[in-house]
C-alpha cells in the first residue's frame, strides 16, 4: 500500500505505562514528523527526523521520545504515559530537496490516558 | 507563542455563500500551505505558496499570498456542504529548517445545505 501507515488507530492505555506508536511510509521520504493535536492547540510538533537515526525535538518534546532505524518506519515512544498525553497523534512524511514540497500525513492514532 | 494567527476560529455558513479565512504573522515565511482536514483523517495539503503576491486558483477556492510574505487568505466562492471541514495554514519560517512547518490553530468551516 501507498502512503502513510499509522498503527494503532486507537488505543486506550493506563497511566504510568509506556505506550509506542508506529509510523510507515512508503513515500521513500527522507523527513517525518510526529504532531498532536488537541482542541484550542491546534497541531504541535513533537520530534521529528530529518534521516535514519538523525532526530530533532519540536516544541512539545517532554514526556517522548522517538527512533528512526530505517528510512520507512518513525516510532513514538510515551515513556510513561500521562492523561495530559491524551490527543490524537499524527505522523507526517515531507518531500524536501531543494524546495520543500509539504507534508503527507497520516489518518492519526487517537490515545486515551485513563 | 503562536507563529500563525488564523481567523475566524469557527465559520458557519449557508450554502451558496462566500468566505474569506485569514491566515497572519508578525514573520516572513519562505513558502505557506494550506490544509483541508475532515472527522477522523489527517490534513490534506491544498496549496503551497511561494512568492509574495502570488494568487492560485483551485476550482472554487484561491488562495493568496501577501506581498510581504506575511499572511495569506483563502477564499471560497459559492460554498457548498462539502467544504465542510477544518482549513489550516502553514508556513515554513525563513531561516528555519527546511521541512519545519508553524502551523496555525484552523478554521472550522460548516456549510449548510
């Protein structure tokens, strides 16, 4: 399948456990991000990579962490899962050579904290 | 600190009407996009924009870009219920890393049949 992968679509987890999320690409994108999303927040930046095993931090980077081991796969790891971790989770792939063509994104992962 | 300013937060419309959703900052981007995204899915990229002043057209929508590089407008004429949706700006500050999207918080958009 084309595009972007996101697994689980839903999980509910119990606060204190540590929770992965995956994303797959078949895009052969050399960028991907992870993003959450939260009503009056709109989209916010967690990490993002910009190769295999190269990784950055967004603005709202504390409490995860991410791993890039091949070009089509990005995790995001909640370390120990809080209720403020309670959003909706999006991966992102962009195109970037010369010009920066946008992202692709995925259909998100909607994670309860209870 | 929020690097984009969208307005209005929500729109709620008859269909037929027309609309212009504001997208602002106090900065100069490289290039800004915007983003239809519907219940349950991810963003979709409309458009990008890159040179100031730069207006595209997308059937019923267009999309400007400010002189200044600043802030763009989308625009839709003669809206129907399938432009029901959350529109998102997002813009690729200069000097940042290329890649680096700001997005702004979206505009949700209802249009009544």
């Amino acid at each position: 399948d084309a595009g972007i992968t996101q697994s689980p679509r839903h999980k509910v987890t119990e606060t204190g456990t540590p929770v992965t999320l995956r994303c797959h690409q078949t895009e052969n994108h050399r960028y991907m991000y992870w993003y959450r999303q939260d009503p009056g927040h709109g989209l916010r930046l967690i990490h993002y990579s910009y190769g295999v095993k190269d990784t950055d931090k967004g603005e709202v980077s504390d409490g995860y962490s991410v791993s890039r081991s091949k070009t089509e796969d990005f995790l995001l790891t909640l370390e120990s899962a809080t209720s403020s971790q309670t959003s909706v989770y999006f991966c992102a792939t962009g195109r970037v050579d010369t010009a920066f063509y946008g992202y692709t994104f995925g259909s998100g992962t909607r994670l309860t904290v209870v | 600190t929020q690097l984009l300013e969208q307005s209005p937060q929500f729109l709620s419309i008859q269909e037929g009407e027309n609309l212009t959703v504001y997208c602002n900052s106090s900065s100069v981007f490289s290039s800004l996009q915007w983003y239809r995204q519907e219940p349950g899915e991810g963003p979709v990229l409309l458009v990008t924009v890159v040179t100031g002043g730069e207006v595209k057209k997308l059937k019923r929508l267009t999309f400007q870009f400010g002189d200044a590089r600043k802030d763009s407008s989308l625009h839709i004429t003669a809206a129907q219920p399938g432009d029901t949706g959350l529109y998102l700006c997002a813009g690729v500050s200069r000097g940042s890393t290329l890649g680096r999207l700001y997005f702004g918080r979206g505009t949700q958009l209802t249009v009544w049949p």
